[in-house]
C-alpha cells in the first residue's frame, strides 16, 4: 500500500498504546514503513494532533524496550500521527472522517486505506456499516478487526453478513496475534521441513498434545469488558484452537494463504461435536478468588458481585480424521496463575520396554516436543541420555533452542509482523469467515449449556494457583496426581484429567521467577 493513511478506531485505548504504536514504531524503526504514509487516531477522547503526539511519545517511552528506543527516530515517527476526537458508534462524525482523510491523502477519492478496530467487539458491527455510508469501503481499503469476532455462532454468522457486504473478504483481516509469534510459524517449518518428524506426528507415535495460555495478571480494570466476554471467547475460540489447528494440520499442497487456510478449516471441521459427557466431565471452567493481597474476580472494578464468568478453562478435544483419532488434545487457559507462558506440549507415545536403571529412580517417562511460545520463545526436546560412568542409568535432558540464542537476532513482535502482512496484503495468517464459523460451531454448544445449566460448576481458585483441582481430574486416571498442583487432588477430582493416563506439563518449577520459563 503506497502512500496510505491507517486510522485506527479507539486509539486512546489500553490495546493501541501497549500494542499497535510500539509495533509501528518497530515497522518504522525498520523502514517497514516508509514515504507518505498517516496514522490517523480516532477516539472520543479530546485531544489535537499535538497532544496525541505526546501522548504516544510519552506511552513508548514506557512499552518500547530500552534498547529499541531511538529518540530521533520516535520523534519522526509520530510526526506521522494525526487524531480526529469523535464517537465511532454515531454516523455522524464519518463525513468529516471522509474530510479529513483527503486532506491526509491529498487524495479527493482516498483508496489505500487501513482501518484498525482496536474498540470494544459492540462497535465491529457498526463502524463498517458507518464506513460504507460515508464511501470509505473504497477497493483498496483493508479492516483488521480485534478478536473476538462474534459472541457465538449467530452473531459470528451475522458479523461476517455484515462484513462481507461492505468489503470483500481478500479485505477483511481477522487477526490473531498468536499466529503472529515466530514459534508458532516456526512449527509449520519444523513439521514440514524436516524429513524425521513429519512421520511420527500421528496416532501411531504421539500419546497426546497440551496446549496451554495461562497468565500471571487478572483482568486489570476490564471487568467491564471481560464480563460479557470469559476465557473461553478471549482465548479459547480464537487463540488456542488456533494454536491446535497448527498442531493438527495436514500439509498444504503449495503454501500459500488459500491453500493454508484451507487446512486450517479442515481441522475444525474434525473436531468432534462435544456430547453431553464432554460438557458435563471435559470441560472445566474457573474463577480466581481472592488470596494474600490479590483481589478477586468478583473484586475488580466492573464486575458483577454473583457473577458466573469464567476466567479459568481447561477442556479435552477430539480430531476425528485419520491422523489424529483416538488422540486427545487438552486446551488450558486462566487468569492469575503462578507465571505466565503460552506452550504446546507433544507428548511421544513410550518406549514398549524399559530395559535400562532410571537414574535417581527417576524413569523418564516418554519424549516430549514443548513449543514454547512465550515468555521465552524457543523449542525443547526431551530425549533420555545414559549417566556417564558405570552401568546404564537413564536420565531425561533437554535439548533446548531458544531464538534469544541467535546472536541477538530477535524474533519480532507479533502485532508489528501481522500489521506489515496487512499492508502487504498477504492474508495467510488472518482468519478466513468459514474458519470463523467452523470455530464458533464447536463451541457454540458449550455457551449453551451453560447458559441453560445455570447450576453448571463454576470452581474458585485462589489468585496465584494453577487453577481448580477438579481439572487434574481430566488427565489423570492412571496417575496419583499432578506434579503441577502443590497439593494432593480430593478423591472428587479424579475423574476428568486422568482418564487418559496423563498428566498436565508443569510450565514452571520456581514459582518466584515468574519471568522466566521453567519445566519441572
């Protein structure tokens, strides 16, 4: 897109000043971004274009890392950024939108346009419309709109009605700041690129797959948000699916957006209808409760004293295709626990004999493939090694990569990679309407159940835990209990993590080191 204006709809938002100035200012930094380009910030927020200048340069300062900054460099950047005080939910204000963009363009008919919804998921179905009244859906424009697209199924369904008849789909961008991330573009290359792996990655060798978000902070003063929202539309219908979907795909026979796509779909498409045994015994949902001097989700500012909202979910899935039958995929994600790390965890099936001494007792159990995608991103194998010295005693080790170890090579932001592949008009890692919908009909069923079960469990947990007992029980029926929890399971929970024989991968084994990723 040369010479194009990007307007960003909520710009004096937590997402944009956290998020999307520091990766344009990346792209920038880069000369990603380069000739006669404008960012336009709209929001109700009173500000001129001086004072919006500041106010970003002010917020880099704090979310650009040390080492990242250039003063010259950030001052030029913002001179590119301009601010247009009006509420995107009236239709009113679009026409001196259209007044301003061709003044920015110099343009009487603006065409390479980039709108950002960075607002609340009640506007993604309003300002396009508005957008199409003003005749700003111009051929060349693009929309990225924030998850999560739709509450459910119905609304997902009439969110891309209304999408589609305003652009045409190559100019939707659902995006997913996960598939933004190296490691999880990087699994597609280490699957599809190395002859040794690619044969084992089925039924016949891998036991089962974890695939596991959890973070260290509550909902930070979005209770307003995060109440018609939970875990499972933040994280689990978007994020996680799709970080299972990566997982689980075939191989696209020319890797190109389509023909990615494609496979993506397909994977939803075999994800087995949930029945009334996996609502009521694979699915586990919580909520974080107070504990020492951190509140709890009732707490917060926004929310509901009685409210039911999840922030805590841990749920087990089938893929009912040739690959993956009879393996189960067990999804985890939650507020408030002990560290933050976003992983995917293959667990190799076990050797048919253990011929050889565990060293220390220890008997390594099976080969695990973790993926991690944050904090630190990187790829871990664990394979069992003999001591050194008299006998053979085994030992598990990790052969351990990390992209911090690349000379200081970084790996990128995530938001930063998405937003240039937007400019490029590369689709491959947004969100197809049909992927969409293929999502939100798996997981539409359990919004229901809950919604007419309202005596559904719904456990506490204290803020800083792993989250509630009862989900140990889904992986653990051939285990005593989970090396994860600090504390023995009730004989209550044995019943949902443990009938596969399995257990959760412990993401961290110094809980006081809450920066750094660990494995027990």
């Amino acid at each position: 897109m040369d010479k194009f204006a990007m307007i960003i709809f909520g710009a004096s938002g937590d997402l944009t000043k956290r998020k999307l100035m520091p990766a344009l200012y990346s792209l920038y930094r880069d000369k990603r971004l380069t000739g006669a380009f404008s960012i336009l910030g709209i929001a109700r927020t009173a500000y001129s274009d001086e004072e919006f200048r500041s106010y970003i340069l002010k917020e880099l300062q704090h979310f650009v890392k040390a080492e990242d900054r250039d003063e010259e460099i950030m001052n030029s950047f913002v001179s590119h950024l301009y601010y247009l005080p009006m509420d995107p939910a009236k239709p009113d204000g679009y026409a001196t939108l259209r007044e301003r963009l061709e003044k920015l363009t110099h343009d009487e008919q603006p065409d390479n346009l980039l709108y950002y919804l960075a607002t609340p998921p009640s506007l993604y179905g309003l300002v396009p419309l508005h957008l199409k009244e003003a005749g700003l859906n111009t051929s060349g424009s693009r929309i990225i709109i924030e998850k999560p697209f739709g509450y459910d199924l119905e609304s997902a369904r009439e969110l891309n009605r209304i999408y589609t008849s305003v652009f045409e789909e190559r100019q939707i961008y659902r995006i997913d700041h996960f598939l933004g991330k190296e490691t999880a573009q990087n699994l597609l290359a280490f699957r599809f690129a190395n002859g040794i792996f690619e044969p084992l990655w089925n039924r016949n060798y891998i036991d089962y797959v974890e695939v596991t978000a959890v973070e260290n902070l509550g909902i930070e003063d979005r209770g307003g948000f995060y109440e018609t929202t939970g875990a499972l539309r933040d994280m689990v219908q978007n994020h996680l699916i799709q970080l299972v979907a990566l997982t689980a795909m075939e191989p696209p026979a020319i890797f190109n957006a389509d023909n990615f796509r494609n496979e993506v779909v397909k994977v939803y498409d075999s994800l087995m209808p949930l029945d009334d045994v996996d609502l009521n015994e694979h699915i586990v949902r919580g909520q974080y409760t107070a504990s020492g001097d951190k509140k709890g989700y009732r707490e917060e500012k926004g929310v509901a004293p009685e409210s039911r909202t999840e922030t805590y979910i841990a749920m087990k899935l089938g893929i009912s295709n040739w690959r993956w039958s009879g393996v189960p995929f067990y999804i985890r994600t939650g507020k408030q626990m002990p560290t933050k790390v976003t992983e995917i965890v293959v667990h190799f099936r076990e050797t048919p004999h253990q011929m050889f001494r565990c060293a220390d007792g220890n008997c390594p159990r099976a080969n695990k493939l973790i993926l991690r995608l944050q904090p630190n991103e990187g790829i871990v194998l664990k394979i069992g090694m003999k001591v050194p010295g008299a006998g053979f005693e085994v030992r598990q080790v990790m052969m351990d990569f990390s992209y911090d170890q690349l000379g200081g090579v970084p790996s990128g932001d995530a938001y930063a990679r998405l937003i240039d592949d937007c400019i490029q008009g590369d689709p491959t890692l947004f969100t197809r309407s049909d992927a969409v919908e293929a999502s939100w009909k798996f997981f539409d069923p359990i919004l229901k159940y809950w919604n007419q079960n309202h005596d559904a469990p719904l456990y506490g947990y204290p803020a800083g835990t792993w989250g509630p007992l009862e989900s140990e029980a889904m992986m653990h029926e051939h285990q005593t209990f989970s090396l994860l929890m600090s504390s023995p399971l009730n004989l209550e929970s044995e019943a949902m993590m443990h009938e596969h024989g399995a257990e959760w991968t412990n993401p961290c084994k110094n809980l006081t080191n809450t920066d750094q990723y660990c494995e027990l």
